[in-house]
C-alpha cells in the first residue's frame, strides 16, 4: 500500500512512519523543508518537500495513495491565529485536496487531541457522544481541524482520533515532568486525574483506526483505560526515575503570570499562557471503550513499564 504521512519528522508521526515501514507499506513523509528528519533520515522512504499551507506545492501529488495520516499540528503557539492557520486551515486545505484528487483513497485519518472536546466537567472519563468544549486555543483549532477533515466524508472516508497526553521516547513535552523528577522536584497544583497513552499503543491504534472498515467516519479516542491521578504519576516517575521527588505545590492562581513570565523567554515553550487554560481544569479524561469495541483497541502498555522505557531512552541520548 502506498502511504502518505505528514508531520513525519516528530515525535508521533517518526514512530507511525517506522510502524508503517515494518507492515511493509512504502510511505512518503510530506515534511518541511526546515523540518528537522533525525528520526526518519535513514529510513528507505521517500519525501515530498512542501507547505501543508501551500496547495500548488503538491499539487496533483495525492491521487496514488491509499491511506493518508494526517499528524501534522501545532501544539505550541503565540497567537490563537497561528493555531488555526497550523491546525485547522492547514487541515482544511489537505483534506480538500484529498477529497479532489484521491477518489480511491482508503482512509484519511486526522489526528487530533483531548483538548478538541475539553476536559471533563464531572471528572467521568468522556465518550466520542459528548458535545466537545475545549477550553484552550489549541483545543478549538483542532476541533475546528476535525470539522474540516470531516466536511470531506462524503468524497472519502474520514476517521478522527483523539489521543489524550502521549508518552515515550523522543517526546519533548512530557520529557520536562522526568527532567523535573530528575531534579528531586513535581509540580503539583491539587489532585488532579488524566488519561494516558504510550506511544506505540497510540501508533498501533492509529494503523487500526485506518484499517477498519467500520471507522469511517467515526471519532475516537485512544488510551490507556486506567485512569491516573497525579499521585500516581508521580509514583510511576520516582520508581522509573530512581529517586524520590518533593512535590512542589503551586496554587492554580500563579500559573497564568507564571507562564506569561516564562513564556517571555522561551515563546514556543509547552508552559504558555494558552495551557495554563487547559491546566485550570483538574479532570483530563476520556474513555476509550468504543476503540475497544470497534477496533479492537486496548493499550497494552502499563504506565510503570512504559516511563522506565521512557527514562532508559532519555538517559541514553543524555537528555536527562
């Protein structure tokens, strides 16, 4: 099968990318040209240069292909406009040029994110029936991107996944709680509950989600189905870690001027004043029981295994 793959060069699409080489698929990385490729430079695939932005730079490019994933995104913003132009027009634009160009396309499954439907207003894990209320700028982009993809469903199969927090090697964003526990330190702001998942259960379910007839069409989410409190967060990270962490409270009613203070000097960093709308909220959870049933779905992967593999990474490439 011939595959496309944008966002191919990060952390989630690198490892979809390796998994779909592995099935013995031959798959294009439609990247930047600025795009760092260390995970995928040595991989036997091809490259298509080119601005999701931009639809004259591929142009007539997407008839050949037979499943497309669409992993690109922002997930780190100075302007609630420069999360919808990356999230949701970039979407807009490729899936259109799917729909026009693609009329034997399999599926096109977007990868979106929790923060598209919000967090749970009662603490009871979501389901893919509630209406989305996402709380942040990123969140709305990427369920504006889901409206997107799906405007096309009637021209090709569409799928939309909705991983909650991902972890593993390579990741940058979670690799600051283990650099933190590394520290001796666990930022804690009051009991608090999420939902998890390792990356290559995520790519597993990704692969699943395109396969399956019976996906179209629908939205997922992708998780582990324990539900973890930050308590038990902290308790995976120390073990995998090797050393114990003091927790360091900070009221929620710091973190907005926190963030505003860090995010002056580093602006693209995952502590902005934009999460802080999502950290506001104690419950980040979802429940991923219809992936159970439709797709045959369950994470395999326990937090405690998953953050040990996770540190051994980590110390490997010396990032902690």
């Amino acid at each position: 099968m011939n595959v496309l793959v944008t966002g191919a060069s990060g952390f989630v699409g690198s490892f979809l990318t390796e998994a779909l080489l592995r099935k013995g698929h031959a798959v294009t990385c439609l990247v930047r040209r600025t795009s760092n490729r260390r995970w995928i430079e040595h991989l036997d695939l091809d490259i298509l240069c080119a601005d999701l932005a931009d639809r004259d730079a591929y142009a007539g490019k997407l008839g050949h292909f037979d499943y497309i994933y669409h992993v690109a995104g922002l997930t780190k913003a100075d302007s609630e406009k420069e999360f919808f132009h990356a999230n949701a027009e970039c979407t807009r634009i490729l899936a259109s040029a799917a729909a026009q160009e693609n009329q034997g396309l399999k599926r096109f499954v977007l990868v979106s994110s929790l923060a598209a439907a919000g967090p749970s207003r009662d603490g009871v894990p979501l389901t893919e029936a509630m209406t989305p209320q996402p709380v942040s700028a990123y969140g709305r982009s990427k369920l504006e991107a889901e409206r997107a993809a799906l405007s096309n469903a009637g021209s090709m199969p569409v799928t939309v996944v909705r991983p909650p927090a991902v972890y593993g090697p390579r990741d940058r964003d979670f690799f600051l709680v283990f650099k933190a526990v590394q520290s001796g330190i666990f930022p804690y702001w009051g009991k608090c509950s999420y939902s998890l998942i390792y990356i290559e259960d995520l790519v597993r379910g990704l692969i699943l989600s395109a396969e399956n007839s019976e996906a179209a069409g629908k939205t997922y989410f992708l998780a582990d189905s324990r539900i973890y409190s930050n308590d038990d967060i902290l308790h995976a990270l120390t073990a995998a870690v090797g050393r114990n962490a003091m927790r360091l409270r900070l009221p929620r009613s710091v973190l907005p001027p926190l963030a505003s203070f860090i995010q002056k000097f580093k602006k693209k960093g995952i502590i902005n004043a934009d999460k802080m709308q999502e950290i506001r909220y104690p419950n980040w959870t979802c429940d991923p029981g219809m992936a159970g049933r439709g797709l045959g779905f369950y994470a395999e992967m326990t937090l405690e295994k998953g953050f040990s593999i996770t540190t051994d990474w980590y110390r490997k490439e010396k990032w902690l």
